[in-house]
C-alpha cells in the first residue's frame, strides 16, 4: 500500500514507522528540524512494543513531492488542520482514503470541505506519544489503538482493507460503523483529560489521588457529557462513566494529555478545540460549562505559545 503521512510528528511518526517496517511504501511530509533529521538520519521510534530504527525515509516537505497515495494519515494538530488539508486536495485521487487523528470534532469537517466526505475516515488514537528529539518519536505506553469508520458508507470496504493492513502491521486497529458517536465518547474523556493535566502541569495519577482535584476532573468529564448528548444522540448514556473508567482506572498514573507536553514545550494549544468547543457549544445549547470556562480562562494566555517567551 503506498501511504503519505501528512504531518510526521509524535503520531504520523509512529504509525507511518510501524507501517514502513511491515513493508508498505511510505513517505512523511514533515517541516523544520524534525523534517532535516529524518532526511540526514531517518526515522527512530522508541516504544515498550518494540523500537523502530529506519536509516533512510521518504521525508518530504510538500505532498506533491510525496505523490499520490492510496492512504493518507492525516496527524497535523488541528491549527494546522486548515493549511494541510489545502496542500493535499492537489494530490488527492479517487480511491485515496484519508484517516484523521485530531483530538475533538472540529478538524474532521476541514479536511472534508477540501477533500469531499466520502474520501474521509474520522480516527480516533488512543496512545500517548511525542517528538523526543528530531527524528525520534518517544510511545509512552503499552498500547497503541486506533478506531477509524467511514463518514459515507461507499467508504466502508476501504476502511476494512486499511485495518487489515495496520493490524498485520501489528498495530491494535479498528473499523467502527458509527464513528461519530465514538469521536464524541473520547472527546467526553480528552476534553477533561487535557483540561486537568494542563491546568495542573501533572499526569493523571496525582490527579486522581487528590480529592478536590478528582472532583473537579469528574466535572469537567460531566459537562462535555451533557454537551455530546445534546449533540449527538447516539453518544451512549454510559459516555461519561466511560470517560472516568478510562481516566481513574485503566490509564497509567503516568498519562498525561500531549497538550501539556505542547504547554512545556511552548508550543501552541489545542485549547480552543478542546475546553474552548465545550464552552462555545454548551453556550449555543443552553448548558452551563462553569468548570470547562476556568480552564479556557486560566490557560489562554499560553494558547499561541509561551507568553513570556
Ligand atoms: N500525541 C499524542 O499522544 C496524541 C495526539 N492526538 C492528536 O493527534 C493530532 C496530532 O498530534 P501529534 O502527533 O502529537 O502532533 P505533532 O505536533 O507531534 O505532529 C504534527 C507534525 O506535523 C507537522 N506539520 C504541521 N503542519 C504541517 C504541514 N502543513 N506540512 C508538514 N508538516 C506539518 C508539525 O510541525 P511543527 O512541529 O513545526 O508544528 C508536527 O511535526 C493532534 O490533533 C492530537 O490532538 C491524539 C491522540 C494521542
Ligand atoms: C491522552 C491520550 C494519549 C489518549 O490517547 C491522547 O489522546 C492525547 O494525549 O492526545
């Protein structure tokens, strides 16, 4: 299969690494220093299920230098969302299937407006990761799932094949039938999880061992709970008792989201799609988001970067 990785970073990295090594064609489209290392130096993942060393990659600056691909892996940041969905509408094909992987629901419909729903297969990843170093991508946890689905149903073949390439991959892969309802389910969790972990500056396992700090996690996971219900009814009615089993239970104490790595790195913030969407669509629905609006308030400030930089 001949894959483009579209934004190569903590994710695009890992999941384009795995894929190369199980013999697929790919080629990442990256920027800056991280680009320059993987051309000089190729490609290292370091992850508990197992390293990855590639000493020459296909790493490009623009997709028209990659090629047309039969698979994109969409992994840019959601600020990012605009610009990179623009720069692959040139080089898109008929049967070229797209998979997204932005936390929230606000990138998806951008890719789709420049590429057509029907190319698009919304993601949902469920690992921790981030760019160590240029040209090495850290996985922080033993676990690395991604669920993806077609938006329009003529996708749905596709999206079966796809699995079975990341599965033989050795990749923990899923193709779900309502993938909004599953997009919605772990924004009801990020949303909570990158608002606590950033607010705070600590992983989750100090979070829940605080008692007004769990409350307030527990909030946070409520309020975007009773905004994905009014949204979108499919949402379980067990979304957010789901969001806290993950984040109470199965999460290592380790976990934090990868907008505190961005916060420490002084790097721009997922913020407005994150805490900032619950509060703008709780406010159009008529749902109070107090806990949600603290956090928007409290962290703006490093939305664009550092502030004191
Ligand atoms: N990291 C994680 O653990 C998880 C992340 N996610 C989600 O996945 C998405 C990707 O996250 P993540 O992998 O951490 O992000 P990264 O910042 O690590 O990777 C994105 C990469 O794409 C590059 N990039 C952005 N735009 C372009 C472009 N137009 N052309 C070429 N390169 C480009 C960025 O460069 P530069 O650095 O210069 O901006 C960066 O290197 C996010 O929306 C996040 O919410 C979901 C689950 C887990
Ligand atoms: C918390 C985590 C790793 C869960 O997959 C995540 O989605 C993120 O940090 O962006």
């Amino acid at each position: 299969m001949k894959v483009m990785v579209l934004g190569a970073g903590a994710l695009g990295g890992y999941f384009g690494a795995r894929l190369q090594e199980a013999g697929h064609d790919v080629a990442y489209v990256a920027r800056g220093e991280h680009l320059a290392a993987m051309q000089a130096d190729g490609l290292r993942v370091e992850s508990p299920l197992g390293d990855i060393r590639l000493p020459r990659v296909h790493a490009v600056a623009d997709p028209r230098e990659a090629g047309p691909a039969d698979l994109v892996l969409f992994m840019v940041k959601t600020y990012d969302a605009e610009a990179a969905a623009r720069s692959l509408k040139p080089v898109m094909r008929p049967e070229t299937l797209v998979i997204t992987a932005q936390n929230g629901v606000s990138a998806q419909p951008i890719l789709a407006e420049a590429v057509g729903r029907s190319a698009v297969l919304p993601g949902a990843v469920y690992m921790p990761a981030d760019i160590r170093a240029p040209g090495v991508i850290r996985h922080s946890a033993a676990f690395h799932r991604i669920v993806f689905g077609p938006w329009e149903a003529e996708a749905m073949p596709g999206a079966r094949d796809i699995r079975t390439a990341f599965t033989s991959a050795g990749l923990d892969a899923q193709v779900s039938e309502d993938i909004w309802a599953l997009l919605w389910q772990k924004f009801v969790m990020m949303a909570a999880n990158s608002a606590i972990t950033t607010l705070t500056r600590l992983d989750i396992g100090p979070i829940r061992e605080t008692p007004e700090t769990l409350d307030l996690l527990r909030r946070l996971v409520d309020e975007t709970f009773q905004v994905a219900r009014a949204t979108h009814p499919s949402v379980g009615e067990d979304a957010a008792a789901k969001a806290l089993d993950f984040l109470l239970r199965e999460a290592p104490p380790t976990m934090h989201a990868s907008m505190l790595d961005d916060l420490r790195r002084g790097k721009r913030l997922e913020l407005p799609w994150l805490s900032g969407e619950v509060v703008r669509r709780g406010r159009a629905l008529g749902i109070d988001t107090p806990a949600h609006e603290v956090v928007v308030g409290a962290l703006m400030p490093y939305a664009q970067g550092n502030p004191a930089a």
